[in-house]
C-alpha cells in the first residue's frame, strides 16, 4: 500500500504494532484518511501464531533472548528462526502452556456462550498485536 500510494504522491504514515497518531492527523492538512482494515479473525490467528512464534518452546534450540538482559543477539521478531524470548511471563505461558499454541482453544473460550468467556476475554490482552480493539485505534476520530 505504501509504495503504491508514493507512486501517487500520496503521503503515507504507517502505525505498527499499535496506535501513534500526531496532532498532523487532526490539526494539520491531512484531506483524507485512508484506513486499511486486516480481518479481525486473520489478525487475532496470525497474532496467536506470530507470538508463539517468538517465545522459545520446551527443547528449543533457537538462542534464547531475555528482555532487559541480552544484548549480543537480535531481537526475536527480526531472527525468529535463530532467536526467542526466553523469559517465562504471562504470554508464553497463556500460548505455549494453556493454549498449547493453538488459536482455537482460546478462539472458543471468547464466545460469550463459554464458561471461560471471562478468563479468555483478559487473557486475549496478553497477546501483542491481538491486544487492541479497533476503538483503541480510533478513539481519536471516536471521540
């Protein structure tokens, strides 16, 4: 979309993993705003997937990464498949022990109809990336 939109002339400000707008947006001489919408369902999957990704698993051999601590190696989100988060906090327990690091098990305790429905909705905001309402992008316009 980026590119696409230069070849236009078209400026182009990109907030990833989550909102960052400037007063430019509202105050400055922005016409339009265009908002690209991934599919709720793809996106919560690819998060769930992503995450697990990065946090090192019971025999894995990739180097492990801990936050705050390593300093010789990458990060894990730029070399997932030589590095991981070594550390054990709620994230990769929630994905790697009680989800089994399967997006579906948590997918079905979010339906209001589930026993866990309570537990899985704040659970879900452990995960990064899946963390965010699109009210919590918005809020700016919202409001």
């Amino acid at each position: 979309v980026e590119f696409i939109l230069g070849d236009y002339r078209v400026s182009f400000h990109r907030n990833h993993p989550g909102p960052n707008f400037d007063s430019k947006l509202l105050e400055g001489p922005t016409t339009t705003l265009l908002i690209n919408i991934r599919d709720p369902v793809d996106r919560f999957v690819s998060a769930f997937n992503w995450r697990s990704l990065l946090h090192c698993g019971h025999r894995d051999k990739r180097k492990k990464f801990f936050i705050g601590k390593t300093k010789h190696i990458l990060h894990p989100s730029l070399q997932p498949n030589e590095v991981c988060f070594g550390d054990q906090d709620e994230e990769k327990l929630l994905l790697h022990d009680e989800m089994k690091y399967d997006p579906n098990v948590l997918a079905e305790a979010l339906c209001e109809d589930s026993p866990g429905y309570d537990s899985a909705s704040t659970k879900v905001k452990l995960i990064h990336h899946a963390n965010l309402a699109l009210t919590d992008w918005f809020d700016f316009v919202i409001n």
